[in-house]
C-alpha cells in the first residue's frame, strides 16, 4: 500500500519540555520535526466552525485523522476487502496479511514480548471488561478484593463492580490528594493478601495525571499480585514498554491514537492469557466445534469471537506507523511544550482554576470558571469554532472528590499549536464579558 506517510525523521538532541517557542517554525527547530507541516495531514482540522476555523481541543476523548489512515481504509474496502483467517484465495489472504501485520505493529508499539499477547478488541472498554470476565472472575470469591484508584474511568470501574456483584467480591479504591495524585501511603495499605487484581489508569483523562505506575506495579508484585493498567490515555502521549512496565495486561484505543475508532487492544501477558478461558464464544475462536464439547483456538484467536473490525485494524496500523515516523519521544516534549504555554496562558484569567494539578501531568487541563457553567463556556466557545469538552468526562467519582459538579476540558494533541491556545484564552475571556466577570 502506498500510504505510509512522508514525515521528518531527523530529530535533534534537544528534548528538554519549555516554553513553547514563539512561533511553532521555532519549534521545528529545536525537534527536528515539522508540526506545522504535520497539521496538515488532518483534513478535519481544515475547515470552519461558525465562520471560524475550527480548533480541535477535545484530544482525550479521540483524536483526528491523517490523511493516510483515512486512506488506508479506503484502499483496503476499495482493494483488498474479505473476510480474514477463512479463504485461501488471494484477496482473503491480503486482508489476513494486513489485519496480522498490525499485530505485529502493535507488538512493536507497546515492546511486548510476542505477537500472541496482543487481542484484538473493541476498545479500552471492552479489553477491560475482557479482564473482568475472562481473568477476574473465575477467579473471584467473597472477601477477595479489586483495587481501583479515585481517578478512574468509567470503564476502569463499572466493569469492576460489576464482577464484584457477581463473585461477593469487593472494590477498594486508592485515594488521592489535592493535586490530583495516588496517595501511594493509601495505595500501600490497601494492597493486602485478598487483593486479586489492581487496576489502575497510567493517565486520568479527566485531570491529567500520569501515575507512577512502575512503583504501583512493584508494590503489587511484591505481594504477587497482576496488574492492569488503563492505557487509553497514555499509550498516545507516552512511550509504552509493557515488558519494562511489567504490567501484566494493557488496555489501549486506537482511536484515541489517530487511528479509527472501534478497535483496541487487550495486551496480557502470555501466562495469563493461556490460562484464561474466553467470555465470547462463535467464530474463529474456536479450533474444534462439536455439539458435545468445544476446542478453543490458540493465542489470541481465542479471544477473538466472530468478524473483527478488519478495515479498522488495518487503519490502526497505518496510525501506528504515523505515530512511529513522529517518534513519541518528539510528541511528549512538544505536548509538554503546549500544557505549558496553555498552563500559564490560562492560570492568569479570572475566576479559573484548574482541576488537577499533578506534577507529572500530560496536556490535558480540566478547570472550572467562577462566571459560568463548564457548558455553558463549551457552548460559547463553540461560537467561537473552539471545541472543548464539559462534563464529567466519564470520571463521575473525580468530580464529587473535588466537589464541582462537571468541568471544562481542553485536551492538546502534537497538532495544535500556540495559535489554538490563544484562541481559547480569547474564547474563555469572552465567556467572563459575557457572564459579568472581567
Ligand atoms: C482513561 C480512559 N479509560 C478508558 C476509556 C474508554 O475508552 P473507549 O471508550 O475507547 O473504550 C477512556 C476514554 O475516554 C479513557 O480516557
């Protein structure tokens, strides 16, 4: 396929996160990489919203796409589309060959030993409660106990509670401070002999956070006790090595990771995943069916039940190239430039305050305005073709700890750039002229 993108490869020593540089062409130059140019790439970020052209802050609920994975899509529906693993004619075998070499992509992207430790899913969501269903459970008795933190997603805790209430086991959750991080004291006590699991996010998606998660993972092993790490957030904004990490599952989402949406990845560690038997049962994840009894198939067909998201697998592999040509060592410092310039364009307003304050954080801000309603600034600064996120951002719990009701929440990806952050400083200024603030 002639779609992996043309992108600069040349990539200077210099990484350390500051100040972004006054005009982005500066920033080129200290990464070796153009983002101006990169900008480009994403047809959906060229048009205009309200008269205005659009900037895309809502990075943490998903992320656009360039122009070749939208490509690869439509050349793999318009060349090569068949169902995969069945036929043994040409184009069957061209799909199988594509959705495969994206497992490999994956395997690459996340360091994981083998290609057999990486299913295909739905989602974060779904490689979650594939954990649940598939490990916890049979697994779970009453008194045994899952720990969470209190900075969950959604999916990073119904999928727990509900295989609480099916076993009598119970969920404890890690506390955390002000800032907006693990109290690791809390998180220490409450990892005991009856913990079975913890289960952890490596970013909040609705503060910022990055956790310590390679201390978390050690604690917990040295009680013997897997881990799984959410990584819907950080598997775009951060170098994933699950074998460095030690993690024993990972949770990611393409569309988060400029690729489409509908497809994810569960990572677990081999021993794990053999000794796990699946929670969907139907095709091609079997190796023998009869009505007496079936014979699963082998690692990781036998969590894949039934017709994958085959374009959309290949779209991911497309995305992972796309990101790898980048390298995520240039997306962390230039992300870190922008949470800087928006932290400090941002923190002067008046009546805004930030939720999450982390010191290890990605370019993800919540905050809430004294003058107005988070929708009621998401509203206004859509006038405005700005587009942010308010709500509770699937992370109802976060919410109640820092006692606001929903936030306002602009999440930045390597594409947006200074000008972006200006125009929400101007949008949220507004907001305030409109409220009767300054
Ligand atoms: C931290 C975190 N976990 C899990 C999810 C769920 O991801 P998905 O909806 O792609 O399954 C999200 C999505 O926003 C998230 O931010």
């Amino acid at each position: 396929m002639p779609l992996a993108p043309s992108l600069p490869h040349t990539l200077a020593a210099d990484s350390s996160p500051s100040a972004l540089p006054s005009t982005d062409k500066a920033a080129q130059t200290a990464s070796g990489v153009d983002w101006d140019t990169l900008r480009q790439d994403f047809p959906v970020l060229s048009q205009l919203i309200h008269g205005q052209p659009l900037v895309y802050l809502d990075n943490a609920a998903t992320s656009q796409k360039p122009n070749a994975v939208i490509e690869s899509i439509d050349h793999y529906y318009r060349e090569d589309n068949a169902n995969v693993h069945r036929g043994v004619y040409t184009l069957s075998e061209r799909a199988t060959q594509a959705y495969e070499a994206t497992r490999d992509k994956v395997r690459g992207f996340l360091n994981a030993a083998e290609r057999e430790e990486i299913v295909f899913v739905r989602g974060t969501t779904e490689a979650i409660n594939l954990v649940a269903q598939s490990f916890a459970r049979p697994r779970l008795k009453p008194g045994d106990e899952i720990l969470i933190s209190a900075m969950e997603h959604h999916s990073n805790i119904v999928p727990w509670q509900m295989v609480c209430e099916q076993t009598g086991a119970q969920l404890k959750v890690a506390a955390i401070n002000d800032n907006a991080e693990i109290v690791l004291d809390d998180y220490r006590k409450l990892l005991n002999k009856n913990t079975r699991l913890v289960a952890i996010t490596h970013i909040s998606n609705a503060l910022g956070s990055i956790n310590p998660v390679q201390e978390m993972i050690a604690l917990a092993h040295q009680q013997s006790i897997p881990v799984l790490l959410d990584g819907a957030q950080a598997a775009p904004h951060l170098a994933v090595d699950v074998q460095a990490l030690d993690c024993d599952f990972y949770a990611l989402s393409s569309h988060k990771i400029y690729g489409p949406t509908g497809v994810g990845v569960l990572y677990g560690k081999r021993s794990w995943l053999d000794a796990m038997e699946p929670y969907q049962g139907g095709g091609d994840m079997i190796s023998r069916v009869t009505f007496e009894k079936t014979e699963y198939n082998v690692l990781p067909y036998k969590f894949e039940a039934g017709t994958p998201h085959i374009a959309g697998v290949v779209g991911f592999g497309t995305a992972l190239d796309y990101v790898s040509g980048i390298g995520l060592e240039n997306i962390v410092v230039r992300e870190q430039q922008l949470l800087q310039y928006a932290t400090q364009a941002l923190l002067p307003l008046e009546g805004l305050r930030i939720i999450g304050t982390a010191k290890d954080k990605a370019s993800i801000i919540s905050f809430v305005l004294e003058a107005a309603h988070p929708h009621d600034i998401s509203t206004i600064l859509d006038q405005q073709g700005v587009a942010i996120r308010a709500g509770h951002h699937c992370a109802m719990p976060v919410m109640e700890r820092f006692k606001v009701p929903a936030t306002a929440r602009a999440s930045l990806a390597f594409y947006n750039n200074k000008d972006d952050i200006d125009r929400l400083v101007e949008g949220i200024k507004e907001v305030n002229r409109i409220f009767g603030g300054a």
